[in-house]
C-alpha cells in the first residue's frame, strides 16, 4: 500500500510533510498540472472523435463529383 505523504523524485522518497513550503507549492503546482493535462488530453480525444464523425456526415452528403481546384484535405 503506497503512502500519499510520500513523493518519488529521481529515486529518492521524500515525506511531503518534511519539505519546505516552496517544494509543497511546486508539488501542488505539478499536481495541478497533472489534472488539467489529463482534462485536455480528454477534450482533445473528443474533438477527434467528433471530427471523424463530422467527416463521415459530410462524406456521405457529397455528391460523387471529383474537383481538381482548391481542396481542403479531411482526412
């Protein structure tokens, strides 16, 4: 069972109620971090799924012609 006052950094532990107040402040702020990295890297998983979908809807509503203008790729 790990204990949670304990952080790991370059193979040493450190009890996190020892540390100075600075390392706690960049500990929370890489805790932080953490979580908003996670919510982003959620949210962009999102916006590709909804974009492949969006590709398929506007695949499927195009008309069988083949332009050799301008393109925009959608792949």
């Amino acid at each position: 069972m790990s204990n949670i006052n304990i952080i790991w950094i370059n193979d040493i532990d450190y009890d996190i109620a020892t540390l100075p107040e600075r390392a706690k402040s960049q500990i929370n702020s890489i805790k932080f971090v953490d979580v908003e990295l996670q919510r982003l890297q959620a949210h962009i998983a999102a916006m590709q799924t909804a974009r492949v979908a969006y590709t398929r809807s506007l695949q499927e509503v195009l008309p069988e012609v083949h332009s050799h203008g301008d393109t925009m790729g959608l792949n």
